[in-house]
C-alpha cells in the first residue's frame, strides 16, 4: 500500500480526465500489480468533475449592477418618449402601429449593428454548451420571449396612450414584486435584504400610484398597465432561463425578430380601420416628430438595451436587477418632467426616495454566493 501512495498522489495532481491521467492510471495498476490499485485510479477518474461549474466573480458581479443600471435609464426614457408620441403630434398613430414599426426597427439595429455587439463578452454564468446558432431551441427561446414582449409592449402602449408616462411607469414597476414572488414559489432562496428592499420599493409605489396631483391617470390605461407588468415579469424569468442556454446577441437577434413579425401581424388584424385612418391622415410634420421617438423607442429601447440585459441580469440574478429595475419610474418622472411638464406632488416625491432606498439596499447584496453546488442558487 505504501509504494502505491505514491502513484495516487501523481494521478491526483494531474489534470481532470486528461491523457496523462488515464495513462498514469494504468502504470500505477500495472506497477502495483492489484486490483486494488487500478479500481483506486478507476475512482478517483469518475470522481473528477467533467465541467467546472460557472461562477460569477465580484468583479463581474459589479460590472452586471452597472449594466443592469444603465439598462433602467434606457428602459425609463421609454414610457416619456411614447407618451410623447401620443400628446405631441396632431394625428396619433394607433399604439399597436407603433409597436409594429418600433419592433421593426429594433431588428435592423440589431442586424446592423452585430458586428458591433459581437465585441461584448459573454457573461461568465453562461452554460458551455450555449448555442449561437439559428436552430430549434434558440428559435424557441426567441419565440417565446418575443410572444410575451410583443403582448406586454401592446399593453405599454394602450396604458401610456391613456395615462401620464410616469404614473404609468410606476404602475408597470410591479414587476419589483412579482419576479421575486414568482421565484420564491419555485424553491429558489431569496435573501431577506431583497425581501426589505422590494417591501420598500412597493411602498414607494404605493405612495406615488396615490399622488393625487397625478390628474393624467385613468383607469383603463392603469389596468393596462398592470397587465404589462404581468407580461415583463414573465419575459424577465425566462430570460433569466434562457440567457443561461442561447448566446445573448443569437437570442435577441431571435426574440426581436419574433416580436417584430408578431407585431406586424397585429396590425391587420386587430387595428387595421385605425391604422388606415392614421395613414390617410397623417402629415409630413407628424411624421418629423415621430420619426426621432420611434427610432429611439426601437434602436435603443428594444435593442441595445435588451441585448445588455441578457448579460447584466444574468450576473445580478432577476430578483436583485427588479430592485434596480424599481428606479426606473423614478428617472422616467424627472425625464417627464422636463420633457412633458408632467409634475410631481409632495407624495409623489416621498415615493420616489422610497424607490432609491430600495435601490441602495439592493445595490449593498452580497453577490450570490459562487460555491453553492444547489440546482437553483440564491439570486
């Protein structure tokens, strides 16, 4: 046993599953000359791990609360820049027309611009085996991803065609509490530091829904807006699944493209009469003013930003990116505020510090931690 210890120790230092491993393996059994040996080798082979498990370093960590960061203040011009679309012009185009032609130009940046985001590193947590080709599962991941952003785009629209773009901001911000519910119902352990920072946030949501200097809000566009927040919630869990498995460039390339045909498609069959009318009516100063919102609600909006988020939110987790994600009605009240004039009461203020002391809280998470060897980590 003694002249065997040796041999073991060499096998072990060697590289997991390499060429010198096996072939060390059978001298050492053929030295020994037992059995005992050779099963020994045999072992210690099996029990070497085949592929490291990915994990995400502070560093990285870092540098996806910063994109996930800027992501939000992309995301948040968006509600002040289609309300904008809606209140500026004298012929307002029909919010799923809107949606179509966003949708469409979002994938031609996209298309352009590849070369470009192609330079972007992939984030760390992304599975080995992540696909960047056009096959069946990024096609399905697209199509998938692209179904719920395409309904919840649709629901944006409608609400902010009916009511102030910050109110309607906060109210689409549910998703700060809807993500990390959703995760708990599945097993997956949600700090409690989270947990505070989405019970502030939604008190902060609470307190700005109720601002009663708000005079722009309605109902309907309130419940629109509600249901918008169900179908982000949903997108940003299965990006979460899917960013793990398809390459980030390959399953926006796919997921616009979807919403961009989805989006079309609408048109014709459920908005066809309004669409018509817009086009017949529509002049060439309302097509100026459009013009600038729609390419930066498409370029920008649903395609750089989208494409960042794969990889910020993959490093974050999405029930820490939905507490800075809660910042967002926030920006987007200032950018209405000096775009718009929408204004902002006391109440409405004293929300807005309650959305950036849950951002805090967030932002000052530990990391998840990189050795957990669970299916499903804390996030």
């Amino acid at each position: 046993m003694k002249t065997m210890l040796p041999s073991v120790v060499a096998i072990a230092l060697l590289p997991p599953r390499s060429h010198q491993w096996r072939s060390v393996a059978s001298v050492a059994a053929s030295r020994s000359g037992t059995l005992q040996c050779a099963e020994e080798a045999r072992i210690a082979e099996a029990a070497s791990p085949v592929v490291a498990r990915p994990s995400i370093t502070g560093a990285e960590y870092s540098r996806g609360l910063a994109t996930v960061s800027f992501v939000t203040l992309l995301f948040a011009s968006n509600s002040p820049v289609l309300r904008s679309a809606f209140t500026s012009v004298e012929h307002v185009p029909p919010p799923l027309l809107v949606n179509a032609v966003a949708s469409g130009t979002a994938l031609s940046g996209l298309i352009v611009g590849a070369p470009l985001l192609r330079g972007v590193p992939a984030p760390a947590s992304i599975e080995a085996s992540a696909t960047s080709e056009l096959n069946r599962e990024s096609l399905r991941a697209g199509a998938e991803l692209g179904l719920v952003k395409c309904v919840g785009t649709s629901f944006n629209l409608y609400g902010l065609s009916l009511t102030s773009a910050d109110h309607g901001a906060f109210l689409i911000q549910l998703t700060t509490l809807l993500v990390p519910v959703a995760q708990a119902f599945q097993g997956v352990p949600i700090p409690p530091r989270i947990w505070a920072a989405v019970g502030t946030a939604l008190v902060g949501l609470a307190i700005f829904t109720a601002d009663p200097s708000d005079a722009a809000a309605s109902l309907s566009g309130d419940a629109s807006c509600v249901a918008a927040a169900l179908c982000y919630a949903l997108y940003d869990l299965r990006l979460f699944v899917w960013g793990k498995r398809v390459t980030p460039l390959r399953l926006i390339q796919n997921k616009v493209a979807a919403q961009a045909a989805l989006a079309v498609t609408a048109v014709p069959l459920l908005a066809y009469a309004d669409a018509r009318q817009f086009v017949e009516s529509v002049t060439p100063s309302d097509l100026v003013a459009l013009a600038p919102l729609v390419l930066w609600s498409g370029i920008v909006v649903n395609g750089v930003a989208p494409f960042l988020q794969v990889g910020g939110q993959q490093a974050v987790g999405p029930a820490r990116a939905q507490v800075v994600y809660a910042s967002g009605p926030l920006w987007a009240a200032l950018l209405s505020l000096a775009v718009l004039g929408e204004t902002i009461g006391p109440q409405g203020l004293l929300g807005g510090a309650a959305f950036l002391a849950a951002v805090l809280l967030a932002a000052g998470t530990p990391a998840p931690d990189p050795a957990c060897e669970e299916e499903v980590c804390e996030v």
